[in-house]
C-alpha cells in the first residue's frame, strides 16, 4: 500500500478516536450536571457536635449528597432547584440506633400461652421466627429496614435474632444499592450458653433449631471457635448473651478471639453477676445492664467499656404491643402497669447515674437508648436481647 493512503487512514483513525473522547466526556459532564439539586428550609438545624441550633437553616442536596449546610443567606441555589420548605420544623442528622432486632416482629401470645413457657413472653414468638422460611424473614428484615429508614435511623446496629446470614445479607443489599435501608452493623447468630431462652424443645429438633438462631459457647475452646463461625459470614460484631452459666474465662476467650480479628463483643447482662462477667472479661459493650451497681459503672468507665442502656418495653411499651393483639385481664394489666413505672424509674435513675458518673471523671460512659422507628408497635424496637 502507498505510504500516502496509509497516513490518511492514520489521520482519519486518529480523528475519530478524538471524537469518540469528545462525545463520551460530553455525556459524563451532562451526567453530572443532571444530578437533581433539592434545598431544604427548615426554621432550626441541630448541629449535634456543637451543640449549637442554627436559625432559619437551609440543606443544599445534590444527587444523593448533602453538598452544603447554613442559612438560607449563606447557599448560593442553582437556578430550577427543588425547593422544599418545612416552615417551623427543626433538621438533625441521621440518628443511630444502638440496639435492634430487624428481623423479629413478635406477636404477643395470651397470657395462658405466656405461662406454659419458660420466657413465655418472648420464645414461642421466636421459635416461630426461627422455624418459618429466611427467605419470609429477609423480605420482612428489608421491609423494616426500609421504615427504620424513612423514620430518620441511618445506621442500626443489629444484635442477633436474624437467622445464620440474614442480617449480613441485607447489609450487603443495602450497601449494593438493592434495597432501601440504613447502614448496618450486623453479628450473625448470638453465642449463648446451653438451655437460656428456650427449654423443653422436642429433644429431635432441638439442636437444628438452636442453630438456626445461635452459636453455642461450651467451654472456652467452644467459645473461640463460634466467634469463627460468625467471622465466616462477614459479620461487623460478636453479640453474646450472659446468664448465671458464662463464665468468665469462657467469655474471655469469645473477646480475645473477637478482637483478633478486629471485631468488638456486645455483651447482653441484665443481673449484677452477669454484668460483672461482662466487665471482668473485657467486653465492648454491655447492652441492657437494668441491675448495673455504681460501683459497676465505675468500672465500665475505667475500661472503657460502652453502656447501651437499652430499656425493654419502656413507658408501658408491653401493653402497647400486646393491646391490638390479645385479651389481658385486669390483673395482668395491673401488674404490668406497675412493672412499666417501676422500670420507667430504674432507667431514669440508671442513665443519670451514668451521666454523673462520666461526669465526675470527666470521661462519660456511651449512652444509648432505643428510639422507635416508623412503626412503634414493632417489638424489635423493645429490646428483648
């Protein structure tokens, strides 16, 4: 071929190689510069790190991003923005719930049903969870992560309850864009010692049910190697719960194993002893912590250890749940009326012995309390474990 046609060709390749550039650089500038732009008016904006209320306040959003946060004097609106305006309402970031359960939605049996169980409030409600299909669970775990969301709750910290995978499978949906939901902190199956939360189960189907729900920790070796059945399913966090039968040196092991690999251990303690074995083994968090003494919250101080002072059915939350469902007798209401009070005080007095007790060392003690998503009926927003 002549060395003349030969270089046309070259320039002719070479120019359309540059229109090719010019055309897709021009689509992405256009698909950049399509990104919807919404402002938000509001009268107050809390900014939490400060402390301060801003007035009027004003959110520019760009996309999916917040691109700037003042006064409506301060942001420069592009022209044909969105402008939402929610006259007397007060703006605050994302709120974070410490504690959930998303994929547990009991129904509160009637009291006859309650009595023939050990933990009759809460166990048959769960063995029914555990033996119904995880692909109903999941599908219900994306519906309240959805309404977690849309309720204001940008990251939850889900500990236990969701099967083997459930919670660490729709974390990963969440954050592939899949389904809709708030940033997840997920821990797979809760490690548990033998016999706590449920009793009597049919002998046959007793160790293929548990598994579906929990790791079980029979001796340190035990401990170690459930912590590594978690790690297998990606999870954030270990989640254990402590009774009279955990002892120290078997929880020990769950932390020394957990934090090997860079995961915290949420520990769930109600009575003083348990919590005790908690602080003494180095757990992260201690969730629950109703009979926490002083002298307890000292400790937890000291080591650094974080208080999720999660209240379980708070303000009456029982006869909330369980009105719309069953019949309760006027004793029962009674007795639950006042076992609401009596805890309502409990957690009162127990958050502002942990505020006073930070406040005495100058280093405060993590405090976290439940906040109720869209739909407030839910029991997995009252703390059952």
């Amino acid at each position: 071929m002549p060395q003349r046609p030969r270089n046309r060709m070259r320039k002719r390749a070479a120019l359309l190689l540059l229109l090719l550039v010019a055309v897709v650089s021009t689509l992405q500038l256009r698909g950049q510069s399509a990104a919807p732009v919404t402002l938000v008016k509001a009268a107050l904006l809390l900014d939490p790190r400060t402390g301060n209320v801003l007035a009027p306040a004003a959110v520019l959003i760009e996309g999916d991003k917040i691109k700037q946060v003042g006064s409506s004097a301060q942001i420069t609106v592009p022209a044909g923005a969105k402008i939402i305006d929610l006259g007397a309402a007060t703006l605050l970031p994302g709120l974070i719930d410490g504690h959930t359960h998303l994929f547990l939605d009991i129904i509160v049996p009637p009291e006859p049903e309650q009595d023939r169980h050990a933990n009759g409030l809460f166990a048959p409600g769960m063995l029914l969870a555990i033996v119904e299909s995880p692909s109903k669970r999941a599908l219900m775990g994306a519906q309240l992560a959805r309404e977690d969301l849309e309720s204001g709750i940008t990251t939850v910290r889900n500990l236990g309850h969701s099967g083997v995978d459930g919670d660490t499978e729709l974390r990963d949906a969440i954050n592939a864009g899949r389904v809709p939901g708030p940033r997840i902190l997920a821990s797979g199956r809760k490690l548990i010692t033998q016999g706590e939360y449920v009793q009597n189960l049919n002998p046959a189907l007793t160790d293929a049910i548990l598994q579906q729900e929990f790791l079980l920790i029979e001796g340190v070796d035990r401990g170690r190697q459930a912590v590594r059945q978690n790690e297998l399913q990606n999870v954030d966090v270990i989640k254990v719960s402590a009774d009279e039968n955990l002892t120290v040196p078997e929880l020990a092991a769950v932390v020394e194993e957990a934090h090997r690999q860079h995961l915290k251990v949420a520990v769930h303690a109600i009575e003083t002893a348990s919590i005790q074995t908690a602080i003494d083994a180095g757990a992260d968090s201690i969730e629950h912590g109703n009979d926490a003494t002083d002298e307890q919250l000292r400790q937890m101080r000291d080591k650094g250890i974080f208080f999720d002072l999660t209240p379980t059915f708070y303000g009456g939350g029982y006869l909330k749940i369980a009105e719309p469902t069953i019949v309760i007798s006027p004793a029962a209401r009674a007795a639950r009326t006042r076992s609401a009070e009596r805890r309502k005080q409990d957690y009162n007095q127990a958050g502002a012995a942990s505020l006073e007790v930070g406040r005495q060392i100058r280093r405060g003690i993590g405090l976290v309390l439940v906040l109720s998503g869209k739909n407030a009926r839910r029991s997995k927003h009252c703390g059952f474990g």
